[in-house]
C-alpha cells in the first residue's frame, strides 16, 4: 500500500460525496421528499434530506481504495443503522424501534468484532463492559441526530472529530480519511444556506462509525482506560450540549418527552434567525477543535491528563455560559 493511498481516498470519497449531492437534490425535489420547515424548524425554505446518503457511499466507495481490512464489520453495522436513518426520514419511526435498532447494531459489532476492551476483560466484567459499549454507541449516535439542526454544524464538527480519532486511532481508524473526504464533500452543499440536509440516514451513519472507532481505536499496544478517556473528549461539545439539554428538559416538568422535537438545545437557543446558522456552526467548530486538543493532551498521560481534563472542563464551561453571554451581547446592541 502506498504513502499516499490514505490522502487518495479521502480525495475518492470527496468527489464521490459532492457530485452525489446534486443528484439526490434532484431526485428529492422530483419526489417532493423535502424536509418542510414547522415552528420547532431552524430552516425557513423545504429543504432535501437525503445528503447521508453520499456520506455513506462515498466513505465506502472511499475505502475500497484504501482497503477494507479490519474496517468492513464497523462500516456495515454503520450502514445498517443510516438505513434505519434513512427510513426514517420516510416514514417517521417512533423513538423506540430506532434506539432499539442502534443498540442491536451495535451489540452485533461488538459481538461479532470484540474491541480489545471487551476480549480483554475479566470474565464477570465483560457483561458490564458490553452493555456499556452498546449504550456508548447508541448515546453518541443519538447525540449527532439531536444535534443536526441548523446548516453545516453536525457536518463540520464530524470533519474535526475524525480527523483527531484519525490520529489517535492509529491503524484502527485507517478508514477516517474517507469519511472525512465524504463529509467535507457533503459539506460544500450544506453550509448556510444549505442546498441539502444529511437527514438521519447521515446522522446515524456518522454517530454510530466515530462512537464505535472509539471503543476499538485505543489499540497501540494494550488498551488502556486513558486511551478510551481521550477518545471521548473528542466528543466534548456534542455531548456536553445534549446532556445538558436532557437535564434541562428532565427539571421542566413531569411527563414532559425529553426525546420529542425542540429548539432548547445550546445551539439553538444561540441561533434565533437563520442568518445565524453559520456564526453557529464555526463557534461548535472552534469547540470540537479544542476538545480535540485536550483528547490528544489526555493520550500523552502524566500531567497532560489534568491539562486535557481542564482544557474539556472549560469547553463546557464556556457552552453552559453562552446562551448568557449572547442575551448580553444583543443587549448591548440595542442598548
């Protein structure tokens, strides 16, 4: 395999992804498949959704050139769960058959493909340890659809999170670089204002693969709990952002559905107009970049731990603090 193969595929998957777009664009504009705006909407304009769909054949188209090796078994049970995605879309599943489905998925993986963590744990913890990888997965997946709900945020902030689970992952994660050529290929049409939306299918697609690179991507060696640990900064602002609106949720009253639409995410209580979209997306960007950093901090161990730990601590910090820090701002215009 040559040195420049994984950049090559990265490039395949791009092409693949971008000029896919269009054409799905154009097949669900045909079929008026069109993701119509509703008062809990942050789009103003029926808008496609069918962007996971390039995602998921470009990363694999992607692959192939790379070569599948160890990555096929992930990459399907990915797939599996974007067509869960994708037939919701369609057909509006309830929340249940598709948190079921993500979680049989996921305990086929690791069943079928045991990460490290798993194969080397102590007989009476390995069932711990798999119903938590099962429940990591479907959190991280259901994270990523919670969280795609303005141009360009979930797309961008994947991009960064693969690229550092790239370098952490080592051989595990050779198939990142297609991913992330597909994102960024998908990418190009969904920034503010967007021409297409990934939908579930893509959501899915992508919590699912970066969630499960996680659990198999500390393997230099032995694996290692701070290894684990680094990888699920990466995650830091996604699943700060959803935890928190959760508990949020959870104090505003009983029998309130935590998981039914809304706008009280982080994000969007940031983003009252859609011209806003885009100073959103950049700002989870910065944040997925330092949480980036403080994973590859954490890998180096000793007193880097702490200084990762404090680098994770104050993204959320700085999330929790925003929606104030924006009503001060607006005011100060006005004012």
């Amino acid at each position: 395999m040559t040195e420049g193969m994984p950049l090559f595929s990265a490039g395949i998957a791009f092409l693949v992804a971008g000029a896919m777009v269009p054409l799905l664009v154009r097949f669900a504009v045909g079929r008026n498949l069109l993701d119509v705006p509703n008062t809990r909407s942050s789009h103003d304009v029926p808008t496609p959704r069918l962007g996971g769909v390039a995602v998921i054949l470009g990363t694999w188209l992607g692959t192939l050139f790379f070569g599948l090796e160890g990555a096929w078994p992930l990459l399907l049970a990915a797939t599996a769960v974007g067509l869960i995605g994708l037939t919701d879309d369609f057909l509006d599943l309830y929340f249940g058959v598709k948190a079921a489905a993500q979680m049989a998925a996921a305990a086929a993986l690791l069943f079928s493909y045991p990460p490290e963590l798993l194969s080397e744990a102590p007989l009476l913890s390995a069932p711990f340890v798999f119903v938590v990888g099962i429940l990591w997965i479907a959190a991280v997946c259901n994270a990523y659809n919670f969280m795609d709900g303005i141009d360009g945020i979930t797309g961008g902030v994947a991009l960064v999170g693969g690229l550092f689970l790239f370098a952490l992952a080592g051989g595990t994660g050779t198939f990142l670089l297609a991913f992330v050529g597909a994102v960024a290929g998908f990418l190009v049409w969904n920034m503010n204002p967007a021409s297409i939306f990934m939908g579930d299918a893509g959501s899915y697609f992508i919590g699912f693969a970066l969630a499960a690179v996680a659990l198999y991507a500390p393997v230099g060696g032995a694996w290692s709990p701070l290894a684990f640990l680094a990888c699920v900064l990466v995650f830091t602002p996604y699943l700060f952002d959803t935890a928190f609106t959760i508990l949020r949720r959870l104090r505003g009253g009983a029998g309130r559905n935590i998981f039914s639409a809304h706008r009280e995410h982080i994000y969007q209580r940031i983003t009252p107009e859609t011209s806003m979209h885009r100073r959103t997306s950049i700002l989870y960007y910065g944040l997925a970049v330092a949480s980036g950093f403080a994973a590859m901090l954490a890998s180096s161990g000793g007193a880097f731990v702490l200084l990762g730990l404090l680098l994770a601590l104050f993204c959320c910090v700085f999330m929790f603090a925003l929606p104030i820090l924006v009503r001060t701002g607006k005011a100060d215009k006005t004012g």
